[in-house]
C-alpha cells in the first residue's frame, strides 16, 4: 500500500500539498530542516512525504551512493537535537523503496495535531560556503507545491489555520472524526462505548433505543455469503460532546463475529423505462461511514478477517465518487452482458434452503451482482487507471 502510493504521486510528475521531490540528499542540513517542517505543517495537517532521488518533473534517478544520504537513527537524532519550540518536534521515518531498478528514500513525517512546529533557537549551517539559516520563531509551511521560503515566514492566514489545527478549531468536528477512526489503536473503551483518548469529548457507542425496532429485520442478502447467515443489527452513534455527529445502522454478520456499518444501496437501470435494474452496496473510501467500518474491523483476529472478506466479496468499495459515477456508466454501456454474467452465475449459496422461492431468488441474484461487479470493477480498474 505504501510502496503503491508513493509511486502513484511520483506517475503525476508533480509536486503537491503534502509531498516533495528532491533529486538528492540536501547538502546542506540547515535546508533539509527547513523542507521537514515546512512539510510538517502542511496546511491539510496529514502525513506528507519528502521524497528524495527524484526529480521536480517525477524523473527517477535513484539515492545509492549519495553520500549525504541518511540512516533512520541519524534522521532521528538530527530532528531530536533540535530547539523545538515546547519540545514538540515532529515524527519522522525513513523508508526505501524500489522504483524502476532504482533504490528511492522517503521521509515519512506525521504532523498530528502538534502544528505549528516552530524552533525556538535558529539552526545555522554554513557547508559550501552558503549559510542557511532556519529561523527562531519563524513558521514555515507549504502551500500548493511550494514552502515558505526559509528567510520569511507563512502568511498570517496560514498561520491561523495552523494555530486552529492546534486547538482543534480546524477542520470541523465531523472531519476531525473521520480521521480520528483511521487511528482505533488510540480509542479506549468504557462501559458506554469508545472515547477517542488524546480528545476524549469524540465518543462512538451503541443506542439501545433501536433494539426493538431491529429485532424483525431480516437478515441481509449478503449475510448468507457467510458461513453462518445469523445477523443482529445494532445503531451505533459517534458524538462531538453531547452532539450527535453521526449515526449510523450497523450490522453483526457471522453469527456475532464481524461488525459494519450497513453499505450504501445503489442502481442501475439498462433503459428510462426502468425495465431492469441492477442494485448493488458500496462504500467509498475516506467517508465517514467507511472509516467507521474500518474502526470497527480487528486485522488481527483471523475469523473476522474471513468474516470481513467474504463480506467484501459482495460489496464495492470506491476510490471517491468519480470512480463510482465512471463505473456506473460502465456498468449502464455493458448493461445486457453484464446482466447475463450474473444471471449465468452458478455460486453456490447455504442456508437458503427453508426459505420460499421468490427469497431464495432474491439473494441468489443479489450475491451473484456482488461477485460479478467485483470482478468486473476489478478489470475496469485495470484498463481505464
């Protein structure tokens, strides 16, 4: 995944918000500080990439045999030994990859919400004659593809959107909480739910008000992909103090193994007329409720790792919405003949066997449209990307 994105921004052959290209190492170590931060406080406040053997138009020319080139322990003690204002400096890591026979380095700096990060005791260094100086006081940051240059310092309304980002003024609650459930690792549980532990006023937990009404649902088609197709469904509700941020029905597959949100429900007709239509459940990345089916997914549990994956056999999952519009007039162009795969379909569905016909049919069809778009999205993905 890592390896994947970092190739992905270097295919744009460009420079961005929150990534950086460099040819080489920095001789200079006062320039390397200044790209770090600068990157650190990158006004999107997410992790941001320095990203070294490469050039500004994305040519790969590689880091062996730089010998300025750094290891993670020196990387490390040169950001640790520094005057950070409060003693707050910011996360770093060293990464090597392999791009085109070709080793690249990558700095991997997570700003959290520390910014700005600032030094309170300027850092000079006069290598090949040039002193460069990284100011005390001074807040660099990164807008677009370019940082503050390092004799001046941000303008006074990045300097605001930094100082929100500290006090948890910026973003808005319901953005700061979907990037919060990318980090489950940080919430703690209590006898009412979840608090998120470095801001314990975002909480997640269950409302029972709905449990009568959810005791007659049904079981879902895709709950019969499972080995076991008993379900209990569930409301879970995440709140910003005493404000409900979101609230979301969820379902528990696998006779009590693995939990999620219910998918998104969406179609597709062949005609204006309405005379067939394919249904299907999704996701889209980087949504509230998808994020929310992640937190709510234990990797390292091996049974809801089957759990989730037959589960996901069933549903999408999109990039964003674009990815979702394009492949839904995919699906509207080759609309006869993918028809006819999941009518052609042979899955072979348990637990189907006591229910009436026109149920079976039902979920017979339903499971059938997941598997075929899957494999279908699968092949899109590969010729239009």
């Amino acid at each position: 995944m890592f390896e994947e994105k970092i190739l992905k921004l270097i295919k744009e052959k460009r420079e961005g918000k929150y990534w950086d290209f460099k040819v080489e190492y920095h001789k200079n170590k006062a320039e390397l500080l200044h790209d770090i931060i600068c990157l650190a406080n990158n006004l999107s406040n997410v992790e941001a990439y320095l990203i070294l053997g490469v050039a500004d138009n994305g040519h790969i020319s590689g880091i062996k045999g730089d010998p300025n080139r750094k290891k993670q322990e020196e990387l490390l003690s040169f950001i640790e030994g520094k005057d950070f204002a409060g003693g707050k400096y910011p996360y770093v890591l060293l990464r090597t990859i392999e791009c085109e026979e070709k080793e690249i380095d990558v700095i991997i700096i997570q700003p959290e919400d520390k910014v700005p990060y600032y030094l309170e005791n300027s850092f000079t260094d006069n290598k090949n004659g040039k002193p460069r100086t990284v100011n005390a006081g001074s807040i660099y940051t990164r807008t677009e593809d370019k940082n503050t240059p390092i004799n001046t310092t941000a303008n006074p309304l990045d300097t605001e959107t930094l100082w929100k980002i500290h006090f948890g003024l910026h973003p808005a609650p319901i953005k700061r909480l979907q990037k919060y459930l990318l980090s489950s690792n940080k919430w703690m549980e209590n006898t009412t739910g979840y608090f998120y532990n470095e801001a314990p006023e975002y909480t997640i937990y269950k409302n029972e008000e709905y449990s009568d009404e959810y005791f007659s649902l049904v079981a879902p088609f895709y709950a019969y992909n499972q080995m076991n197709s008993n379900v209990l469904y569930s409301q879970y509700e995440c709140k910003y103090h005493d404000t409900v941020l979101t609230s979301e029905q969820c379902i528990t597959l696998d006779s009590g193994i693995y939990t999620t949100p219910t998918p998104e429900l969406s179609a597709v007709t062949d005609d204006l007329y309405n005379s067939d239509t394919i249904y299907y459940r999704y996701f889209i990345e980087n949504t509230l409720i998808y994020n929310l089916h992640l937190f709510m997914y234990n990797e390292k549990s091996m049974e809801q790792k089957f759990s989730r994956s037959r589960f996901l056999e069933c549903v999408l999952i999109y990039k964003n919405d674009s990815e979702k519009k394009e492949f839904e007039n995919y699906i509207y162009k080759n609309f006869n003949e993918i028809n006819k795969l999941i009518n052609n379909n042979q899955t072979r569905i348990f637990g189907i066997e006591y229910l009436d016909d026109r149920k079976k049919i039902d979920i017979v069809r339903k499971i059938n449209t997941g598997k075929v778009l899957n494999e279908q999205f699968s092949n899109f993905r590969k010729n239009y990307n």
